[in-house]
C-alpha cells in the first residue's frame, strides 16, 4: 500500500487504537492536518500546546491508556516541555509528535526550528528524531511500546516536515506494520522485568508474618499497574494498614477500616505517626519522596523496607530496602498473596496485633483531619467547599486538581472510593494542570462526572482552555478557591521566611 508520509503517520495510530488526539497545527506539522481530517481519530484543537500535554495526560490518568499530544516545531514543540517533564515525573503514558523542519534545513537556525529531541532528553523515557518516510510505523510502533510498558512516561516523536508533505519526493512510501518481533529486535537494550523475584518474594512474605507494626506504603505506581483489586486483596488478608500518597489516592478505598489516608509533609497525624512508629513497610509503587520522609535519617527510624517498584532505579535511591523486589505491583503483589495463603494454610501465624492497631484507632480518634469552622459572617472556608462539592456528586466523580494549597485541601477533604479517580500533578507539582488534565479526563471517560478544582493563581494560567471545552461541547465543570493568592508560597514566605 502507498501512502504519503502524513497518510502513514495517521494510518500507525489508527492502527495503535488511538481514539483522540489533542493538538495545535502549525507550518512543520500541518501536511499531517489532512489525513486526520478523513480519519476515524477525534481531534481535539487546543488553545496552547501547554493544553495539549495536560489534556493527553488527564486522558490517560483517567483511561490507562496513552493519551497523545500532536504540536508543531519550534515554540509549539517546546511550549509541551512541560507536560512532558510533568508526565516523566509522574509516570505517565504519553505520545507527544512534534513537526520539525525539512531535513535539508535542521541545523541551519532555519524559521520555527528548535532541537526538540536534544531538549527533551531529560524529560522523556525516550525520543525519536525520523529521518526516513519508511519508518514511520516502526517508530509509532516503539513509541507507544515504550510508552505503555515497564515504566510508563512519554515519549516523543520528531517529524520533519519533507517526510510527511505530500508535494515531497520523500514522503511516498509503502506502509508495512511491523510485528511484535520486530519491534523487540528494534529495541534490543529494552527488556523490561515485570514479574518479581520468587526468592525475594518468599522472604517479604517471611517478613510481613514477622512484622509487630507493618504499614503499606501505598504509591502512584499501584494506579499505573491497574493493581489497586490486588491490593485490597493483600489487605484484606494481612489485615495491615494502608498510606495512600498524593499520586495514589483512590488507590485504597478512604471507607475502608484499613486507610491511614495520606502521609507525609501534607498528610494527617495517624499516617505520619504509624509510619514513624512502623517496624516493617511494605512500600508498593512508591519512591520516598522527599515530601513523604522529610529528613531521610530520621524517617520510619526502626523498620526494615520491603521495596516492590517496576523500576530498578528506584530501588535503594533514596532508602536501603532489605527485601527489594523488581517487578510490576499487580504481578508481585498477586505472588506475595499465593505466599502469604501457602503460610497461613501451613499453620504459621503472625504474632498479636492488637496493641498496634489499638494504637492507631488512639490516634484517629484524638488527632482526626480537622479544621475551625468558619466565624458567621466570615469567608467560606475552603474545607468546607469541598466537604459540600464532595458530598454532592456522584461516589466515582472523577476530581483534577491544580497544584497549591487547593490540592491538599482536596486530597485531603474528598472520600476516594474508587481508583483512577484523582488526576493531579505530583512530582513537578505543575501549576495550570487541573483545566485542561480535567477536559482530558472527561474525553477519556465521558460516562463519568468530572470537576477541576483549582485555585485562582493555577486558573489564570491555562484559563483559555475553557475555549476548548466550549467549542469541542466537553462538559466539564470548574471549581475556583480563590483567595486571592498564591496560598502555598505566601504559607511558606509566612512560616520559613519571616513574611
């Protein structure tokens, strides 16, 4: 089959079971702009390439699947920096395709070029630059491969124009989609492990029926691996109590007798406590992060670790597990139950909790999340607002957040009962995230309700994309605490800067 390059770059994604794609057109990538037009894909015109990178995220914290970001060269390609480095912070799948100029022009400072796969490379799981027509589908192929698999991230695929504009002698082409072999053999280096070591598991399993004050330290990685029935699995028969971080609300019912909810810098006392106190964590999906363990030496002083991540590098960059285990969290975590069933079938019993978990029912009970009413006459406390929007939506209300004050205050107030219902920037804690991730969100589960709540300095950032969901007719709905401020800097200006 013949195709020009734009036809082949389209025809991979239908291909790839792309349903959206959201994006800005511009001189580089505009010969791409007519294929989509007698494509089955949706797309979805952005009011700033900044908006496509937060919608492709919230596409795909809501769905599980890669959301993709189309852009063009130059000041499109790096205005969707920052959902990148937002999306390699948090682990999420995403494929942003950027137009370059011609080949015969890279490197020439010619008009709108930028060398985007040079500036991205920090801030992608990988990058391609295209130099041939041909390998299109491959590229597409190995982008969504390492997208989706291993660690999630984004990855970005570089077009010049010349192999794309159908007026080119270099854009025809003869399309042929590779197969799974072949895109294996095309990445030889990348071999991503996903089940756990059965030794290691066994000794984890040793060390929770040991374990006098176990705590699971719950991370974004258990909602990437889809692996939030498996958890609940190993609650519900280990009996051990659950932190939720920031990435991984929802992750862990709030109803259930076993949620600590968040810890760390933001979190309550009983999660801040049963970790400081804890004698083994099991930390699931989680990197203890800063704004978890504070001062590294002095966290969770007298546990032993056990570390399940996906990702090798995590294991031992910030705390020296004892028990560290490679491996995708559902997998490990369904071998861990088979393990802890085969000891208690054996008749090995853990040693009496009770103290520890009367314990902790002591400190729910004198230190709950609370906050002072407000005064009548005075403001509306932003608690209470949501504490009221909570109370009034449906239980599985899909919920992004900008990044500030408003974020804590939802992450703390809101009662998760499902997964995948939290869309949020942790790890770069980008602000103008919640409008646009919120309008992403709503395209990827359109069945669901969806609200952004932001705060008025994050609105004013992404605010025109309210353009976007009006004339795309994505009903979304926007909550605005504004006080005025940027409450979380001027908290810290009040509290470590005198003022």
């Amino acid at each position: 089959m013949d195709l020009n390059g734009g036809q082949s770059l389209i025809r991979a994604l239908e291909t790839e079971g792309v349903e959206v794609i959201f994006g800005l057109p511009g001189g580089a990538i505009l010969p791409v702009y007519d294929p989509v037009i007698d494509s089955p894909i949706r797309h979805i015109l952005v009011r700033h390439e900044q908006g496509a990178g937060h919608m492709a995220e919230g596409y795909a914290h809501a769905t599980g699947r890669p959301g993709v970001a189309m852009v063009t060269s130059g000041p499109g390609a790096t205005n969707i920096v920052t959902p990148l480095a937002d999306a390699y912070m948090d682990s999420v799948p995403m494929v942003c395709i950027t137009g370059q100029v011609p080949r015969a022009a890279i490197g020439t400072d010619a008009f709108q070029e930028c060398d985007i796969t040079g500036i991205t490379q920090a801030v992608t799981k990988h990058n391609f630059l295209v130099t041939s027509a041909d390998d299109i589908p491959l590229v597409i192929r190995q982008a969504f491969h390492l997208a989706t698999t291993g660690r999630p991230g984004p990855v970005l695929v570089d077009i010049p124009k010349d192999i794309v504009d159908p007026t080119s002698p270099h854009s025809a082409t003869g399309w042929d989609w590779p197969s799974d072999e072949e895109v294996a053999r095309s990445l030889p280096g990348y071999r991503p492990a996903t089940t756990g070591d059965p030794e290691a598991i066994e000794r984890a399993a040793d060390l929770i029926m040991e374990a006098h004050r176990p705590v699971l330290y719950v991370g974004g990685g258990i909602l990437k691996a889809r692996a939030a029935e498996a958890l609940l699995e190993l609650a519900d028969l280990t009996g051990i109590h659950v932190v939720t971080t920031l990435m991984a609300r929802g992750a862990f019912p709030d109803d259930h007798d076993l949620c600590l909810g968040m810890p760390g810098m933001h979190g309550n006392y009983t999660a801040v406590t049963a970790m400081q106190r804890a004698d083994l964590l099991v930390a699931l999906g989680a990197r203890f992060d800063d704004r978890v363990t504070g001062k590294v030496a002095g966290f969770a002083p007298d546990a032993q670790v056990v570390h399940v991540d996906i990702d090798a590098a995590e294991l031992g960059k910030v705390r020296r597990p004892d028990v560290a285990i490679q491996g995708d969290c559902r997998l490990v975590i369904e071998d861990l139950v088979a393990a802890l069933r085969r000891r208690v079938a054996d008749g090995v019993s853990s040693p009496d909790r009770r103290p520890w978990r009367s314990s902790i029912s002591g400190w729910q009970e004198r230190y709950p999340l609370a906050y002072e009413p407000a005064a009548e006459g005075d403001q509306l406390k932003p608690q209470m607002v949501l504490e009221h929007l909570r109370d009034s939506v449906p239980d599985d209300t899909i919920l992004a957040s900008g990044v500030g004050q408003h974020q804590m205050w939802a992450s703390q107030y809101w009662r998760f009962r499902h997964p995948y219902t939290w869309v949020n920037s942790g790890g770069l804690g980008t602000m103008g995230f919640s409008v646009p991730a919120a309008i992403g969100a709503k395209v990827g589960r359109p069945d669901r309700m969806v609200w952004a709540v932001d705060g008025d300095g994050c609105f004013q950032m992404t605010a025109q994309e309210l353009v976007t969901a009006s004339a795309e007719r994505i009903p979304v709905k926007v909550a605005i605490l504004n006080n005025a401020y940027l409450g979380m800097v001027r908290q810290w200006q009040e509290m470590f800067y005198e003022e």
